[in-house]
C-alpha cells in the first residue's frame, strides 16, 4: 500500500508491506519512503480539492487505484511522526507566505 501525505506542496509518500491484506502502520512489516507519486493522483488530489490530507492507494495492473482520501489524517503526537510534523509544517509556512495580510486600522 501506499500512503501519501500532504499540506499544500510538502509532500510524504510511504510504501508501506504487511503480511495481510489491510496495511495499517502497526502491521507494517516494512515502511520506505518514495519519491514516485504518480500523476494520475495528484490528478485526484486536485479534482477532489485537498490542500491538506492523506490519499491511501495501491497500484494494480499499472493502474492507481484510490482505497481511502481522508481530510482529517490522524498523526499522533509521538516521538516517531516528529519527521513528517517537520516536513509537513513547510505547507503552513507557505500558505502563510502566499496568504494577503490584513491591515489593522488605528
């Protein structure tokens, strides 16, 4: 399984192995990241309007197929996930980077 997450253009994308058929972290034999996320779901992504999220999906027959688009990714705040908090707090700092300030009359 595949597992990509996102906020704006930071970006992580793991590939994720079990020895069963419903991969979640915790059954995970073996966790690597990819830098390979195929167009087509970054197509989804953008017909879907995510700016933030969690996209699982396989590919089958050369073909990506979507499992689950999730809005509210959980990422509990523990020692292993402080990575991907790092990485994907660049989207916040460019959502504000890119966002119109406002002026405060006075």
């Amino acid at each position: 399984m595949r597992s990509w997450s996102f906020l704006r253009d930071a970006e992580e994308n793991l590939l994720m192995y079990a020895n069963q058929a419903i991969i979640k972290s915790p059954v995970a034999v073996r966790i690597e990241p990819s830098n390979e996320i195929p167009g087509e779901i970054r197509l989804m992504r953008r017909k879907l309007g995510f700016d933030f999220g969690k996209f699982d999906y396989g590919i089958v027959d050369g073909r990506v197929v979507l499992y689950d688009a999730n809005r509210t990714p959980v990422m509990l705040p523990k020692p292993s996930n402080l990575p991907k908090f790092k990485l994907l707090s660049k989207g916040i700092e460019e959502f504000f980077d890119h966002t119109p300030r406002l002026r405060v009359a006075g």
